[in-house]
C-alpha cells in the first residue's frame, strides 16, 4: 500500500467535519533544475512529507563496529547491550526536582502528532522481551498492530510523567490514544493525546493537528468525565520533513540507506556545482516553504505559535543545523546527546538545535534489552517539560525571574534541558 494512503484516509475523514478545501501544490523556483534518479524526472512539486527513525533508511542513528546497530528497518528500537544508559526516571525525577517547586494549578495538554500506524497508541507487552530484532521481525511488529513509532513516544512520555512524581495515571491510551494523568497534590490533569497522521503530507498533518487543538476546547471524553483544556498546550512533533517526489524516488531506488540514494542523486545533479555537503543542505532546505500548510497553522495567530509551544525533533544525520520543521522558528528544535556523552551535542548522531537532550540509550522496560534512541525522543522531554510549565502559577520563571526552560544555563542545574547556542529563541518560544 502507498506509504501516504493512510494518511489521505484520515484527511478524509478531517474533510466531514468541515476543513476548507486542498490547496494548490507549491513549487520550486525555475532556477532549480534538480534531475531525480528515476529516468526522465525532475522535482517541480516540492509538497512535504512525514519521516522518522524508522521509515526512511539513514534516518537514524548507528553504531559501526558494535553489538549494536541502528538502520532504516528497526527505527528507534535495539536489542543489546549498552552501558551506560539512559533512564527515563532520572531524566523524570530531575524535571520535578530542579525545576518545580511549585504543583501545577491548572489542567494541561500535549498532543503527540506522528504515525500511530492505524491507531497502535501502545507498545504490545511482548515487545519489551524482544532478545533479538531484524527487519523481518520488526515488520510483523507494525503489521500486527503491536508497535508504531508513535507508540514509542507515548511511552517516553508516560515515564517521564510517571517519574516526576507529581502525577498518577487515571486512563492509559489502549483504545483511544487519550493518557490521563492527575496531579497527587492540585487536582488537575494532564492529558497526553494521540494525534495520529499516519505517514502523510504536510496538509494532512496540519488539518489533523488542528482538529486535534479544536477537540481540546470542546473536551475529551474520558474515564474521569469531559475534560477541556482551555490555556496553551505543547505539540510534539518527533518527526522531520522530506520533499515527498523526494521520498519517491528513493523508494523506487531500491537503495539500501538513503545517504547511498543522496550519493548517487549528488552526483547526477553535478551541474549544480555543489559540494556534498551543500547538495545535502539544499534538499533539506527545499522543505522550507512559504506555503506549507503546516507552516501556516504554526503562524496562526490563534492556533499557532503565539499561543501553543510547538517542539519538534531535530533529526539524526549528524548535520549542523536542524531539519524542517524543527528548523522554523515558530518551532523549539532539539538537538540530541548520548548517556554516554550528556554534556555535549553528539555531532556524529544528532542534528544541532536549540536544546539539547538525552535522546539514548532507554530501556524499553526495567531488566528489557531493548532498547531506543534517537532525537524523536529527545523532543518528548521538552513537551513535557513545556506542559508543565503552562500549568504551573510560575510561568517562565525561575527563583532568578529566568525562564525555567533555559535556566540560565550557567549550572549543572541546568540538566536535563541543557542550552544551547541559539537557546535564547527557544526561550521567545515558550515564554512569548
């Protein structure tokens, strides 16, 4: 089935409750003339699409001449051994410990917007005993509903939240992809909720992020009753953007890695008289358009950026700069480290960002060898940490009057949200 099907369904379904109607395709400049592997083609629609560790080869991490081995096939999921690792409850406990002194007084959201591959919101129990994984084994995974990326996410988030110790669970995301947390001391929830776009295109994601802010403010029904959520929410997107005729012509490549497919297709397009180095950062930059869709739900003055903290990982290349839509800056871009290197951005992994976050090596489950990584779960830790802070009566602040978010980045205090060169408009973002 063609990878973005799923997602043109669910569209269909935003279209019956009344989202106006498709726009026209954006297109290159006619000063680029970028010639596609497949015979006879060149890039003119430059429409986006969704990618993440997993669905396209090269897009996440690896270990050469490990046990271990990361590739297109197995995403953020690894069987092995690894030490050190990171914890989820460490990174939990430090964001209730350093940085809240004060219980949240009102009720908060996150929305996670990914591929829940058609509605998988939990990880199957069995995946957690995995002592082994091949491409094989990882696609009966997915194909029998017992993993998704998203997935993924949710459990991250589900054991930060957890390990603050600030929150019980009330509702888990088995069959509506809605986690229900309360606060022990103030009362008020925190809902983490699925928004499930499958693998699709930047319109998609946008019209299906938007009802999913439009079902905030007319309440979720839950095990506890109807709850709204009037005040900002974080969006998390652990996903990156790749022109979709790109991904195409990848995918009918039949190349093993997408850095073997951006090798061949630099070397077709020496006409261009770029280094690698700069063809690479033209095709991500091709991502940067005015007419996104998505672009311009994050430049709505009601549903965007103005009022929601958008976060977004930054991409697993090693590349120094963020990939879109971490890259705009409506967006928090965060970049990655490893359990092994925490103080420092990992630059043979992570692409750079604003904030810089663990993002391996996490146990899947306590005595589990499986293990995941990537920056997809790296940005997961700054929406929570920014759900917090939007219910909490201190805003932006810390003891000093700085925003929480940064922490001045002066002391070892500042872990687990360490900062970074362009921190300061990571600070703009959640503290408008």
């Amino acid at each position: 089935m063609n990878r973005r099907v799923y997602g043109l369904i669910s569209l269909m379904i935003v279209f019956l409750f009344g989202c106006g109607p498709q726009e026209s395709p954006v297109f290159l400049s006619s000063s680029i003339n970028l010639k596609l592997l497949k015979a006879g083609k060149s890039l003119i629609e430059t429409n986006n699409c969704m990618v993440n560790e997993e669905n396209l080869p090269g897009q996440a991490m690896r270990i050469n001449g490990s046990a271990m081995r990361i590739n297109g096939s197995e995403g953020g999921l690894l069987v092995g051994r690894v030490n050190p690792s990171a914890s989820t409850s460490v990174i939990g406990s430090d964001l209730s410990n350093l940085f809240f002194s004060q219980n949240p007084v009102a009720s908060s959201a996150i929305l996670v917007v990914d591929d829940f591959n058609h509605g998988s919101f939990v990880l199957d129990k069995s995946v957690a005993l995995l002592t082994k994984l091949d491409a094989r084994m990882f696609a009966n995974l997915k194909a029998s509903g017992r993993y998704s990326h998203g997935a993924l996410v949710m459990h991250h988030m589900n054991q930060l939240i957890e390990h603050t110790g600030l929150y019980k669970q009330l509702q888990s995301p088995d069959q509506d992809g809605i986690s229900v947390w309360q606060n022990l001391q103030t009362r008020v929830y925190l809902l983490i909720i699925a928004v499930d776009t499958g693998l699709s295109d930047s319109r998609t994601i946008r019209d299906l992020t938007q009802r999913g802010l439009q079902n905030l403010h007319t309440g979720f029904q839950t095990k506890v009753g109807k709850i709204i959520i009037d005040g900002p929410v974080a969006i998390n997107m652990s996903f990156a953007f790749m022109p979709c005729e790109i991904q195409d012509d990848f995918e009918a490549s039949g190349l093993p890695s997408f850095e073997s497919y951006m090798q061949k297709l630099w070397l077709k397009n020496s006409h261009l008289n770029l280094s690698y180095a700069d063809f690479v950062k033209l095709i991500i930059q091709l991502s940067d358009q005015p007419g996104d869709p998505l672009l311009g739900l994050l430049q709505d003055p009601v549903q965007g950026a103005n009022n929601h903290v958008y976060v977004a990982s930054s991409g697993n290349y090693g590349l120094p700069y963020s990939m879109y839509p971490a890259a705009w800056s409506e967006v928090i871009g965060v970049s990655g480290s490893s359990a092994d290197n925490p103080a420092q951005l990992n630059k043979r992994y992570f692409n750079s960002g604003e904030i810089l976050e663990l993002a391996a090596w996490f146990h899947l489950a306590p005595g589990s060898e499986v293990y995941y990584a990537g920056t997809s779960f790296s940005a997961p830790t700054v929406s929570v940490f920014s759900a917090l802070d939007l219910a909490s009566s201190q805003r932006c602040a810390s003891g000093n009057g700085l925003s929480k978010l940064a922490h001045a980045g002066q002391t070892d205090y500042d872990y687990p949200l360490r900062k970074s060169a362009s921190n300061n408009g990571a600070v703009e973002k959640l503290c408008p």
